[in-house]
C-alpha cells in the first residue's frame, strides 16, 4: 500500500523542508500521494517554486488535493503550485 495523503500542517516546515519533501517526489517517493496539506507551515515563494517545479516534472502524478492556506507565500507562487 502507498501513501495517499500527507498531512503536515503546523510544522513549520518552511522552505528547506518543501524543498526536501520535493526531493523525495523528485524521486518517486510519492507517486501515489492525492492530497497534500501544507497549511500553517511558513512556506514562502521559493518552497511553492520548488514544488511547482517538482510537479511540471510529473513526481506528484495522482495529486488532486494541495492545501496552502495559512503560508506567507504569494498569491502568484500559490497558483504556479496549484497548476
């Protein structure tokens, strides 16, 4: 069985643990992952641009569900990780 949703807010993850966490897509350690929520995790514009650059590779190919809510990152840098 794979892991199909990872919750992980209020971890204060920020940017360095996204930008591991995508390492760990990079590599199809989550291939199977359908919901993310990263909310309240003090994640800015350059963990979303890691992610989003992580998901136009194809390492998140079942995700459906992305939860942000509660970061300082911008609007702009929400969206690139959403699409």
């Amino acid at each position: 069985m794979e892991l199909e949703e990872l919750w992980l807010s209020n971890n204060q993850i920020g940017d360095a643990g996204l930008t591991s966490l995508t390492d760990a897509c990079d590599k199809g350690g989550l291939a199977a992952l359908e919901a993310l929520r990263l909310n309240n995790n003090n994640i800015g514009d350059a963990g979303l641009a890691s992610l989003a650059d992580a998901c136009g590779k194809g390492a998140l190919p079942a995700l459906k569900t992305l939860s942000l809510f509660g970061n300082p990152a911008s609007g702009k840098a929400e969206q690139a990780a959403m699409n």
